[in-house]
C-alpha cells in the first residue's frame, strides 16, 4: 500500500507532494481533493513532486480526470506557476510532455535530485 503526503510553505507560495510506494488514480484523486480542500490558494503556488519512491500505476485517464478537477478548481489561477517532477524513471520526461498537455497554464520539467527541482523553482524569481 502507498501514500501521498505533503507539506505546505506558505511564505514561499510551494507545495511539496511525495508519492511512496504503491499509488493508484485512485488515491491520487483523494489525495488531492484533499489537499485543495484543506489549502485552496495552492492554485497559485508553486510545487514539486517527489516521485522517487513511487512504484504505483497512474493511467492516462487518471491524469485527464485529475486535470480536469484541477481546472475547475483553480479556475486559470494558475497561470505560468511552475511544478517540479523529481523521478528517477527514465521515460518520465516522455510522461511529462504528455501530462503537460493536460495542464497547459503551468510549466512542468523533470528531474533527478530534488536540489536541482528546488533550484528551478527558485530561479523564477
């Protein structure tokens, strides 16, 4: 069994979701849900994704789904915000082109240590 955990930096407006384990789109959705009910201004932050330890199965679907809810909940609010993917998976940057087309008002890019992701964020400012 898997989960999401995540931590909130309000002063620095970013996100940090981890993904452990066995997560399915299912879970993803809960997880979420959860965490936009929980902080709704997160619309407009900034976020990684640490997807190092991920062993689950997202399928397209899932993803579509999930960027559909997203629309709707941040209604374009998040407009040139930017979300790290750290993944160790060597098909991640082919992943991500796919899923960035789902989220077309953020701008997504992989990578491989959270220090280089975290670089990235930063240098935004």
């Amino acid at each position: 069994m898997g989960s999401i955990d995540y931590t909130i930096d309000q002063q620095r407006r970013r996100a940090h979701i981890r993904f452990l384990g066995d997560v399915d789109g299912r879970m993803l959705h809960q997880a979420m849900e959860r965490l936009w009910r929980e902080f709704p201004e997160i619309a407009e932050y900034d976020s990684s994704c640490d997807m190092r330890e991920f062993t689950g199965d997202f399928g397209f679907d899932d993803i579509r789904a999930l960027s559909e809810a997203w629309k709707l909940f941040c209604g374009g609010r998040d407009r040139s915000r930017r979300t790290a993917v750290v993944s160790l998976d060597r098909y991640a940057p082919l992943y991500l082109k796919a899923i960035a087309l789902c989220f077309a008002d953020r701008e997504l890019s992989v990578f491989r240590s959270m220090d280089a992701a975290q670089l990235w964020l930063d240098r935004r400012y």
